[in-house]
C-alpha cells in the first residue's frame, strides 16, 4: 500500500493586519484571538472554482493526517474567508460552511454568497461575520484529494445499464464496484483509514484554533449536518451557535440511510412527475403523473436501445435527472430535456444538460465512499444488497435505487473497515434545525432525531418542502431565512413546543413560461 507523502510546508505564524481578529462584542460573548492562518487574495484562476472566488481571501491550515499521531504527517485544508463589514464593536465572530453534498463537496466558494446578501440572509447579519468556506479533507483543493479509477463512473461511453437484468449483468457491476474499491485502497493506503466524519470534526476544531476563535457558529447543510453533529457532540463548549439544514439521521449513518433514501427519492420523483403533469400544454407528456412518468422511462428505454452518441444511456439519464428529486429549481430544465427527447424526438438539450464527470464529479464520488465507508456499517456480502434493493425496486422504487446502490457498492469490499459511529448528542448546545417536509436525502426522520438528540435544539419545518438546503439557497423561503437570520444575529428562536417548535410553508414551485 502506497503512503501519502509528507506534506513538508508549515503555517506561516507571522502576522499582518489582515490576519488580527477584531475586539470582542462583549454583548454577543465573542471572544477572539489573533489568527494564525495568512490570507491572501484568492486568484481569479482557481483551477477549480475559476472566477467564483473573486473578492475572498484564500489559506490554508495543516493538520494531522492521524489524530492519534499528532505529531506526525500532516495534511492541508483550503480555506476562503469573507470579512465581516461592520465595526469591530458589532463583529460577531466567525460562521464556518459546509455544503455538505455528502462528504465530497466542495466548500471554498460558499463565503460570498452569505457576505454579500445574495442567500436572502439581511444584510446587518451578514456584514457582521466573517464567513469561512473550506475545502473538508480529502477535497477540492485540500490536500491530498482523492479520485481513484475514473472509469467506473466515467468509461468514455454509456455505462453499463444500471438496473441489472440478469445475474451475470448485476455480478459485472458488483465487480467493477469492488475494483473501484481496491484501485482506492492500492492509490492512497493507510490515508483511508483517516477520512471518517470524526477526523473532519477533529480538523474543524484545528481550524477553529487557528481562526483565533473561543467559540464559533456553524452552518451545515446535507453531510454538513452530521459534521455539525459530531462537533457539537465532541466539542460543545466551542459551539456559539449551529444551523444545521436537511438532516442526517445520525443512528442510520451508512447502509440504513442508503435504503431509505431509496424511499424518498421515488415520493419526490412522484412530486416531479405531478408538478410536469400540471403544465401539459407546455411539455406534452400527459396531464397524470402516471402518463408522465411513463414517458420518463419511454425515454429512458430509448437510450437503453440507442445511447446517444454512443456516449449517454440509461445511467447517464438518470445522473442528468436526479436532482429533480433534491432540488425543485432543476425542474424547469428537466422538464425541457423530457420533453424534447421524448416529444420531439431532439437530443440537443440532453447533450447540454450531462456532462461526463471531471474532477469534482471525480473528488465527490471518491470521497462520498471514503467516509461514508468509514462511518457506518456496511454488509459485506453481496447476497443482503441483492435482496434489499431488488425488494425495493420491485415495490416501485425505480427511478434512483440502482443508481444508488452502485454509487456506494464499493462499500461491500472498501480496503477498510467501517468505524462504531460516534455517539451524536448534546444537553446545552444551541441549535437551529431546518428541516424540508419531503427531503428526498433525508426524511424528517433525522430532523426529528436529532431534535431529540439536542434538547436545547429548535426545529423549523418547511410543510411541503422538497429541496435539500432549504434556508439561505435558492430556493427563496422568506419564511425560512428569517428564523436562520434572526438566529445568527442574536441567538432568536422559536419558542420551544412538543415536536416541532415552528413551521414555514414551501416557496412556490417554478413555472414555466412558453
């Protein structure tokens, strides 16, 4: 097994203006210290993220690769920062992000959306936080990132059909799950052993230090939940305060959570189906959820008979349509390839919706098995997966439970083995759960774990809600936003009830013009 090499360059400790933290607010209990992290202009050319990091200031933070070690190799995290705007009397401490889009979501850009006002979150809020956007370990621009065989979500052609029609069809994709697995573990060795959620808590708190910060406030969305779990579970004395938005169910960590996604996925492509039924004078594709769903996988089996281009079959289809099961704004272009394919018998907008997977596509996959693999148990024999998911399929769960399964097959034969999931929960922590009605990632039934979890935790419902990410996104919820910026700017919230402690209704669903 290949080790990483030593990450030999140090944090630079000499200190410039743009690094000492500012007076504490002595009414908000904001207590800072000099940082230790140099930030410098981020570049217009990220090789990543390109012009989305203009106006941040970019560094970094060298942690251990092994906690256990502490003195051992060490391993980078990129970070961006977005000044607070306010007076130092009004500074209100530092806001640390993460997207979460399960563990290999990229992080560095998400400053300038909060800083600048353009999440819906007010303006006196978001001038008086620095806002941190970071790379988790394993990602992006923190080093090392991981992509390990690209070919097997990114061949060069069609993918083999994802929903097997036969045993030999489903042992060949059993196969290339467990090759992925094995050319991760021949790639970067002992490194896996170190990429649980535990050790991106760990490094959250390095991170904290380094910031200058007593204590910080946290936003986390998706995979960001269970971080925001861990740590406040870990750490809770260094917890100001903690959104977190679509919430992991921390007892289903792993295997569990994997099959109940199945579930919520087909209620939300019901959802899609239904709303696309609704506007049949624009698309065409029937006016029941029932006729559109069938057109769905007419066009489906059409590239399953003749993948475009040699290059898009019915795995690619499914890629370019699943996020309509997680974000409502991606309808109105699904929508569109739907029908054109469908109706019109016209490629163009499919070739322009799927992408093949590059580098972030890459680093997410590699990084959404390394530490889902780690943090929770996963069956070893294949013979449970088989039974599982062909039960789920045959009950109706079609659109995205094979896509699913292969995604995290690899977890049947990691080079690894899974960890005891962190014991989640903490008396005195503020918390402020958000949580969508119909989160096709997530149920309410992590929301309402973990408001459980966290007795001095309020939880904010969205009824009928159906994106993942649901306050401070595109997805507009006034509503939503006003709970989460009252919160970050005096600790407001709802008043404690049984249940759920507060309700917003659904921002209205797109509509398409002509």
């Amino acid at each position: 097994m290949k080790k990483l090499a030593l990450i030999t360059s140090v944090i630079v400790t000499g200190l410039v203006a743009s690094t000492i933290a500012p007076a504490a607010a002595v009414e908000d209990g904001v207590k800072s210290h000099p940082s230790t992290i140099t930030w410098t202009a981020c570049p217009d050319t990220d090789p990543i993220l390109g012009p989305m990091l203009k106006g941040l200031e970019c560094g970094s933070v060298q942690v251990p690769l092994d906690y256990s070690r502490p003195d051992g190799q060490k391993i980078s995290l990129a970070l961006t920062r977005a000044k607070h705007t306010v007076s130092d009397a009004k500074y209100r401490g530092v806001v640390v992000l993460n997207r979460g889009q399960w563990p290999g979501g990229i992080g560095r850009d998400l400053p300038t959306r909060y800083a600048k006002g353009t999440s819906g979150l007010a303006q006196d809020v978001g001038g008086a936080y620095d806002w941190i956007g970071f790379d988790p370990r394993g990602v992006g621009a923190s080093e090392p990132a991981l992509v390990c065989d690209t070919s097997y979500t990114n061949p060069g052609q069609a993918q083999p059909d994802p929903v097997p029609g036969t045993a030999a069809a489903e042992q060949a994709w059993a196969d290339r799950a467990r090759a992925y697995a094995e050319s991760c573990g021949t790639k970067y060795g002992d490194v896996l052993n170190h990429l649980s959620t535990k050790d991106a808590a760990r490094d959250l708190d390095r991170m904290r230090i380094a910031l200058g910060q007593d204590k910080i406030t946290y936003f986390g969305t998706d995979w960001g939940t269970y971080l925001g779990s861990v740590y406040a579970s870990m750490y809770p004395s260094k917890v100001r305060r903690m959104v977190l938005d679509s919430v992991v169910r921390p007892s289903g960590v792993g295997y569990k959570n994997n099959l109940d996604r199945n579930v919520t996925s087909e209620q939300n492509a019901e959802i899609f189906f239904t709303w696309v039924a609704k506007y049949d004078s624009t698309y065409h594709l029937g006016t029941t959820a029932a006729e559109v769903e069938a057109n769905y996988y007419k066009g489906e089996d059409a590239l399953r008979a003749a993948p475009v281009d040699g290059k898009i079959g019915p795995a690619e289809w499914a890629d370019v349509f699943e996020p309509v099961v997680y974000r409502h704004w991606t309808w109105l272009s699904r929508a569109k390839v739907l029908s054109d394919w469908v109706v019109n018998g016209d490629a163009t907008s499919l070739r322009s919706t799927y992408s093949p997977w590059g580098f972030p596509h890459q680093n997410r996959a590699a990084m959404t098995n390394a530490v889902n693999c780690l943090d929770g148990p996963w069956p070893r024999d294949w013979d449970t997966w088989h039974a599982d998911y062909s039960r789920q399929y045959a009950a109706g769960n079609r659109m995205l439970t094979w896509i699913n399964a292969w995604a995290t097959a690899p977890c049947a034969s990691w080079p690894v083995p899974s960890r005891t999931p962190v014991k989640v929960g903490n008396p005195t922590v503020q918390v402020l759960l958000v949580q969508p009605e119909f989160d096709a990632a997530h149920g309410v039934a992590g929301a309402n774990e973990t408001h459980s979890l966290f007795p001095n935790s309020r939880l904010v419902l969205e009824q009928g809600g159906h994106s993942v990410g649901a306050a401070l996104s595109a997805n507009n919820n006034t509503c939503l936003n006003t709970y989460v910026g009252d919160f970050l700017r005096n600790g407001a919230r709802p008043a404690d009830q049984s249940g759920v402690d507060a309700t917003c209704a659904a921002a209205a669903d797109p509509v398409p013009t002509a």
